[in-house]
C-alpha cells in the first residue's frame, strides 16, 4: 500500500471541500477501499474519513418514510425494529453483506457507492423505491438509486460530490419487500443473481396495485426491471403471475460467463429467484420446491383435507377446493403442537423437508389420533430427509400424538 493523507472532518462541507482535492477517496466502512488500495486496484493522495459527519449517520424513520445516512452501518441497519418492521428486503441484504466483522463497518451507501453489478444492496433499494440524496460544492441533488450506477464501478457522482443518505417512502397497507440472491457457497460470497421486490396488494389481498423488481449480477449494472413491474401490475397475485414474471425478468438480462456461473445458469436462476421473491413478498415461503416430480413430498399440502404432492397438482385442479399449507399451521398465539414437537425432537435441520412432514403429520393425526411407531413410519413414506433420518421426526410425531390426546393418556396406541 503506497503513502496517502488521511483527513477525517466533521462536517459536510469540510468533506465536500476535500473531497474536491485531486486524487482524494471517501472512506465510510471501508471493507472494499482499504482492500483496493493495499492491492493497487485503486490508488489515492488522500483519504477523507466520512464517519464522523452527522449528516451521514442520520437514521430517522418518521410519517414520510425512512431517513438513511450513507455511513450507517449495516449491524445498525439490522438492529432497527423500524427498518425491520417496514423495510425487510434492507434487513435481508445487511444481514449477508460479509460476517458480522464486515457488517459492523459497511454501509448500504458505501455498497452504493463502489457501484459493482454483483452489489447485493442495489437491487434491494432500487425494490423500494430508494433515492440517492447527493451533496458537493455546486449544492444537492437527488438521483433515484436506478440511475445511480452507469457502469461496472461506475456512478454519477461528480468529483466533490457525496452521497450524504437515502431516503426511502413509507410503505403502504398491504405491502412488503424481500431480496434473495444467489451464490455458490452458503455464506460469504458474491452473488451469481441478485433479486429484490416490493409488493403491494389491493385491501381485498388478492390484486397487486404496485410493484417494483431490482435485478442485480445479470447486467453491466443493477437496474429497475420495468416491464416485469408493469406485468405485474393489476394482475391477481398468484403462482402463474409470478412465474411469468419470472419469464419476462430472463428476457431483460444481459449475463455473462464467468467462474461463479454461466450465462444458462444465471438465466435460469434469474426466473426462479424472481419468482420466489415475489412469493417471500406475501410470505408464501412455507411450501417448498424440492423434486418436482412427486417423489420427495416438499411440496406437500392438504387438498380437502388429503395429503397432494402440490407439484402433481395443476392449478385448475385447485378451484373450489379447501388448500391447507404450512403458514396456517400456526395457532393465534403461536406455534401449534406439531411445530413445537418438531423443534424440541430437533427433528429438523435444513427445513426443505420439513414443511411435507408436518402437514403429512396433520393428515395423519386427523384420521388416526395416536398411531403406533410402524404407521407412523408407513405414512409417512412419501416424505423423504436427507438431514436429520426419521427417528427424531417419528419420535416428534408421538408426542405430537400425546399432545392432542385429550386425557393425557401415554399409551401408545391411546387407550381411553
């Protein structure tokens, strides 16, 4: 790393003013420029420590919406119950922004700023409708977080000028937001795609009035995809919406080939995650997709009280008839038995499988109250884990059975 000045002010126009120097670098967490500059990737005279002007630490969430300053850390971020409550796509992208070392020192505004197409924060905001607030020596400015990056690493931000926050409109009835990306290992890693959305419902639940899709790593830069918000727009929210959503988002991209993906396999990921996003959004995101082909029983659900692979199930097939999934399981005030069972058995790991099992397990306990072990086991057949095995799951299910039964009795099988 090659000699540079370091200068920390404590103002905004005292930033502004250095910032204005040739050669100068604004620091706010610093996790990729301490990296580029020891690396050579990027070279600086000087470095203005932005940290400590109270502008760029704001964090106000008030009747017009969200105030973010563009230093606050993303361990502030997630810790918020506001930003919690009302902005969870910020939450889901500040909480898989490196590890907690990384998140205690990088901000959303820095991510901004450095301008990667992989940038996991972008699509996020750009989902809620975020608006970068740009100060420097000419005044301020605003600029829709959308038209911010123009290129890999680069942005409109002139020479002086700083992104002091965000700011973020308040979410209506009936909204939410989500972001989920992609990436080869579990943790720690860029993304391969990167998708966030914002949903907002009609007050019957049922149509969607607004929506707004950011796509991230599929394009020389993160973009607003317009034409998928538009399809969605005025459509009811459903599985056939949502997967040509998906549809029209693989037709807006431009990926490449790189080490972490091919061009195919970002195509492919691009509709899915879109897709999946949108359901997150309605918090549809208990049923999960596993084999598609009826073997495994992830996708389990109850069709008038009977057990269905929802895979095997066509659409049209669902009309009129009573469909019961995990998200309502749960009881008013809390998780019911069979949840319960299950996490104290620690007959679950992964969770891929675990929302067929319990709605196996549902069915099951409805037309027989206190199986013994070999039905239990026998039931549950369809259901497959790759985790855990099937001691702790049947195990689970008996003292679901115990539970429910209604005098207490430990006999298995009951005998009152």
């Amino acid at each position: 790393m090659r000699d540079f000045e370091y200068e920390s002010p404590d103002s905004l126009s005292g930033a502004i003013e250095l910032l204005s120097q040739p050669n100068s670098r604004p620091l706010a967490g610093g996790t990729d420029l301490i990296d580029h500059l020891r690396t050579g990737r990027v070279e600086a005279d000087l470095v203005v420590d932005i940290k400590n002007i109270p502008e760029l630490n704001t964090l106000e969430f008030n009747e017009n919406g969200l105030r973010l300053g563009a230093a606050v850390s993303c361990r502030q971020i997630c810790s918020d119950e506001n930003i919690r409550k009302h902005y969870p796509a910020l939450v889901d992208v500040c909480s898989i922004i490196g590890g907690i070392q990384i998140q205690s020192r990088a901000s959303v505004g820095g991510n901004i700023c450095n301008s990667g197409a992989a940038a996991d924060s972008t699509p996020a905001v750009i989902a809620l409708g975020g608006v970068c607030h740009l100060s420097g020596a000419g005044g301020t400015r605003e600029v829709p977080v959308e038209e911010f990056c123009t290129g890999p690493s680069q942005n409109v931000l002139k020479p002086g000028e700083l992104l002091t926050e965000i700011g973020f409109p308040k979410p209506v009835e009936n909204s939410g937001s989500h972001y989920q990306r992609f990436i080869p290992r579990y943790e720690m890693d860029i993304a391969v795609v990167g998708v966030g959305a914002s949903l907002t419902l009609d007050e019957n639940k049922e149509t969607i009035t607004a929506a707004r899709v950011g796509l991230g790593a599929v394009a020389a830069t993160p973009f607003l995809a317009t034409q998928v918000n538009d399809a969605l727009i005025g459509q009811p929210a459903t599985e056939e919406a949502f997967t040509k959503a998906g549809e029209i988002a693989r037709s807006l991209i431009s990926p490449i080939d790189d080490h972490r993906g091919t061009v195919e396999f970002r195509l492919h990921v691009t509709g899915v995650l879109v897709k999946r996003v949108l359901r997150y959004n309605l918090d549809l995101s208990g049923t999960k997709e596993g084999c598609s082909n009826g073997n495994c029983g992830a996708c389990t659900v109850l069709m008038d009280g009977q057990p269905v692979t929802s895979c095997l199930v066509l659409a049209v097939e669902a009309e009129g008839a009573e469909i019961e999934t995990i998200e309502g399981v749960a009881e008013k005030d809390g998780l019911a038995p069979i949840q319960n069972a299950f996490l104290e058995n620690a007959a679950l790991q992964c969770g891929i499988c675990t929302p067929g099992f319990i709605m196996s397990t549902k069915a099951l306990l409805r037309e027989n109250p206190n199986p013994t072990e070999e039905e239990i086991r026998f039931y549950l057949a369809g259901n497959l884990c790759r985790c855990t095995g099937y001691d702790k799951i049947v195990d689970a299910v008996q003292d679901t059975a115990k539970r429910q039964c209604a005098n207490g009795c430990d006999a298995n099988p009951c005998e009152n």
